[in-house]
C-alpha cells in the first residue's frame, strides 16, 4: 500500500517531521490545511525534511465515511499488516513512514458525528526524555487544551511512534460534519509553530493561547470512545455546549426513543469542562455522548 505525500527536503541539515490528516475520512481541516502548508514551505528555507500525508485513508475519503469499506477504524488498526485488509495495509503503511521519522503529528477532528474542543495530546511516554520533547512541542503547536494520557493504549498512530521512540502528537479541532477555516487556520499556524520550535524554519513563537494543561495517568485516559455512553439507542439532545464548566450530576443532555415517550437524562459523572460532544442526534446503545475533561 502506497501513500500519496508531500516530501520536502530542506537546503540544510535537520530532523525529519511527518504530519498526517485524514486518517479518517471525513476529517477535513487537516485535509486542507496540510495541503496550504505544502504549498508555503519554501526549501530554501527549511532545515530537515518536512513529510505531509494529506489523505492517508484515501478508501474511506472516497467513501464520504470514517472509514474504508472494511469498517475498521485506522486509529485501532495500528501497525497493521501488509497482506491485510485495505485498512490492515493502510496502517502497514503509515506505521513504516511513522518509523522513519524523527517527529511526528497527527491532525484529527471529530468528524460527522462529533465535535472536540481545540486540543494537543500526547501519550505519558514512561521515558522522561521523550516525554519532555512531546510536552515541548505539544505546547508549541497552541491550542487552549494540552493533554498527556495513558500511553498504553494500542492501536493507534501515536502507539507506533511510542514504541519507535519518536516524539508524537495528536491534535483535534472541532468536527460535526464541518471544515471552518478558523480549524485550517490554527492547524497552519500551529504546525508552523512546531516547524519553529525544532527550528526547522525561522518563526518567533506566538503569544501562548493554552489555557488549560491537564496530565491523566489513569488506565484509559484519552480513549474518548467510551465516556459517558447512551444506555440507549434513540435521539440525543444535548444540554452542554463544548467548553461548558459541569459538575457531578449536571444534566449533559436527553435521549429518547422516536416518539419520545422514553426520555432519559443523561448526568454527569465528573467535574470539569466538555471537552467531547456527539452533535448527531441519531446514537445507538452504547455510544460516548461526552468526555469531560477533569483538573
């Protein structure tokens, strides 16, 4: 499986940095912004070699979906398998081009179905050396949430470059079915920030727009999938906006069945702010309809 990149190859010497969009399929402000940064980056003026995969899971883009016609989600599918499923080959490929690099970050978003406050994350590597670079650039890039979690969890993009020992960060950015420019935007500026930190280019940092660092080293920390899951399927009405304060036993929002004669409140389990929210009303049993980020 062969992966359609831009390669830039600065005038001198420097580290290799990967940035990926699209993992998911219909994760689009990485899509376009990737392509924005290919286009700005001048070689002459670049030091190392820049490596930008718009589009990694190209099958599940053409499909206007999550995913590849085999449904399995790519951010689970890591390191994958070249004699694989189209997703198995997919993530083969990305783990191998993760492998090669000295830096890597993954843009997201969340997608149709969810939105996700502006976040950098990064998984609580047991080596204090590479966690100090992920917690360097993860602040760099300068989003209002910065975000260490359990650095066990399988699967994923981010696992690749942990066990490879190369210094990784996600970022998400919104989502729910849209691609705002103010989500291309921050996602240019924030690559270029970390461009600047390794001082692959010439860039003065920015102002700092982190408001909250948070570090959980609880087992499942970051995995937003199952926070907070519907005990039915039905229509979900959301009370809570992202960003909103809530605490222990706040209404998060309802869901019915179609006629609305089964209505559920859904409480909060936490104290914190919504950092994930499903903004599509139709859920099925058992979906994550929020994840409140705690202090």
């Amino acid at each position: 499986m062969s992966l359609q990149t831009i390669d830039i190859r600065g005038s001198a010497a420097g580290p290799h940095l990967l940035i990926t969009g699209g993992v998911h399929g219909d994760e689009f402000e990485p899509m376009v912004a990737l392509r924005r940064i290919g286009r700005t980056i001048n070689p002459d003026s670049l030091r190392g070699r820049l490596t930008l995969i718009p589009v990694v899971n190209e099958p599940a883009f053409a499909r206007g979906q999550r995913t590849a016609e085999d449904e399995r989600d790519l951010a689970r599918a890591c390191p994958g398998r070249a004699d694989g499923t189209t997703t198995e080959r997919i993530a083969d490929a990305l783990s191998q081009k993760i492998q090669q690099a000295d830096y890597y970050i993954d843009l997201h978003t969340g997608g149709t179905r969810i939105g996700v406050l502006p976040l950098v994350g990064y998984m609580l590597h047991p080596d204090n050396q590479l966690l100090d670079q992920q917690r360097r650039i993860a602040k760099a890039f300068n989003l209002p949430v910065v975000w260490g979690t359990d650095y066990r969890l399988e699967g994923r993009s981010l696992s690749v470059a942990r066990d490879a020992k190369v210094p990784a960060i996600y970022a998400e950015y919104q989502g729910s079915a849209n691609c705002s420019s103010e989500g291309v935007e921050a996602y240019v500026t924030g690559c270029l920030n970390v461009l600047g930190c390794l001082q692959m280019i010439d860039r003065q940092p920015p102002p700092s727009a982190i408001q909250h660092v948070v570090e959980d080293h609880r087992p499942n920390s970051g995995h937003l999938q199952i926070c907070n899951p519907s005990p039915m399927t039905g229509f979900f009405e959301s009370s809570v906006k992202l960003g909103d304060s809530v605490r222990e036993g706040d209404p998060l929002g309802t869901i019915s069945d179609p006629l609305g004669n089964d209505l559920r409140t859904i409480r909060c389990c936490q104290n914190g702010i919504v950092l994930m929210l499903h903004t599509f009303c139709a859920v099925s049993e058992g979906t994550s309809l929020a994840t409140i980020l705690e202090f």
